[in-house]
C-alpha cells in the first residue's frame, strides 16, 4: 500500500508539469479481453491512468484520439464506449485475418514564463494556440514540444508484419508482440523518425503489482543501432514505457522534443 501511494503522489506531481493536450507515458495504458485470436470475434478494452500499470485506482483515459487499424490498412470504431469513473471500456470487433493496431498518438507545447511583472506564466496546448498565448516580450520563456504513441496489437489467426510510420518515438520487435513466451527474451529496436536511435530509456513492469512489496521495473537503454533485449521471465501482462529527447522541433519557440512510448505486452506460458 505505502508503494501505491507513493507512486501515486510522483504520478500526481509529474502530471502538474504536463501539457493537458499530450497523453504520457507514465501510469497511462490499455488492456484487452484476447491478444490473439482463433477466429474473429468482439474484444473488449480497459483504458485508464492510474499510479502502477494496470492497477485500475485513479482516472479514466479518454480515446478520442483512438484509431484501429485493421491489417488491410482501415480502421474500426470503438463500440459500446462507457467511461466511468475509474476506466474506460470499449469493445472492438475484429473481423479480418491478421494484426490490429491500436493506436493513441497525442502531441503539443507546454511552456513557461514570467510577465512583465515577474509573475510566472504557463502555458500547454496546441502550435497554433501556443503563437496567441505567448506574448512577445516573455522573459525566460521555455518551450518544449511533446509527442507521445501508445500501442497495442491484438492478431486474429496468422500475424501479420507491422511498418513504422516513420514519426516519432516508435518500436519494431524483433519477435511478432503477439508472439512473446515466457523465458525467452525479445530483441526490441527503438525507431525516432524512423530511424534506429542510440539512448532511448526503456522501462518494462510486470503485472500484478498489487501482490508484491516492490514495483521491480526493469531498466534498458538502446545501444547505437537503437536496440535492447529485454527478458520476458513470467507469463502475464507487461508494461513497456519508452522515453527520448531532441531538438528536432517542429516550432521555433521550442528548444526541446519530449518523445514517450508505451505498449501493453501479454507474454504466453511455454
């Protein structure tokens, strides 16, 4: 309980500093019913933010930006969507052979800054609404972009090959994310802008969480071709959270991109 609660203040404090318009990676995820499937059939998908992955404790997570890609490159609408105090479900139906991506990218600008008077200003939101709210003469402003993905993939009968946008802080796994047993490690290669990045932080927690007195994160970084081989010890849910950060802006305000990763993996029994 105190590890509950602790966590939860880190989680509280560190999204005070955020923007409202960007979805972090930290606490934040989405759980399914089935990660593989047989034969097509109805999924049903928890969405929350909460103080430890998958612990359902603080808020929902809203899925407006949301988007299902079927394997033939099309999208499916969430159905049945209830947000409730404390999650939100939805269910999917998943009809064509192959891999499906859910996907939630959400990006924008906070920044901060003191006026005229020396009171300090902040500000998060949109490029457009970030140019009328900051004024010209800012003292010691500082801007940071942020951009954030998160993922999950569910296969219905045979998997199909997964591509990269291209945007970003993505991943490639070197095995299929549907395709993970216990106790055999999984090579991951992490991509910014496409491209395989040295010095990405990566953190993988194993569920239940709840029945042990220690978070016990795992830890990587990617080596000079972006790559990390993470163990996969236990059967079960897994919490991957990815982190880098750049100066490749896309608005001249901003000094710094802020990139966030995550993805829910269900790891199978031998």
């Amino acid at each position: 309980m105190k590890l509950q609660i602790k966590l939860k203040s880190a989680l509280l404090s560190l999204a005070i500093g955020m923007s409202a318009s960007v979805v972090h990676a930290h606490g934040v995820w989405i759980t399914s019913s089935s990660t593989v499937l047989s034969a097509p059939q109805f999924v049903t998908f928890d969405a929350a933010s909460s103080s430890v992955p998958f612990l359902i404790d603080h808020r929902p997570l809203a899925i407006d930006s949301l988007v299902i890609v079927a394997p033939d490159g099309s999208n499916v609408a969430p159905v049945n969507v209830m947000k409730g105090e404390l999650r939100t479900v939805f269910d999917a139906k998943l009809e064509q052979t192959g891999t499906y991506r859910l996907e939630m990218v959400r990006s924008g600008f906070r920044a901060n800054w003191k006026d005229a008077e020396d009171k300090p200003k902040r500000f998060m939101g949109t490029a457009d609404a970030l140019a009328k709210e900051v004024p010209a003469d800012a003292k010691e402003l500082k801007v940071t972009e942020s951009i954030s993905r998160m993922e999950n993939f569910i296969t219905v009968g045979k998997p199909s090959a997964l591509k990269s946008t291209g945007k970003g802080l993505e991943l490639l796994a070197g095995t299929h994310p549907n395709d993970l047993v216990a106790g055999e490690p999984v090579e991951l290669t992490f991509l910014v802008d496409g491209k395989p990045t040295e010095g990405v932080e990566v953190e993988v927690i194993r569920n239940q969480t709840r029945y042990r007195n220690k978070l016990d994160e795992k830890k990587y970084k990617t080596d000079k071709n972006g790559k990390v081989k993470v163990a996969l010890p236990d059967a079960g849910l897994y919490w991957l959270d990815a982190d880098f950060k750049d100066n490749n802006v896309s608005n001249k305000l901003a000094k710094e991109r802020a990139l966030a990763y995550v993805l829910t993996l269900e790891v199978l029994p031998q």
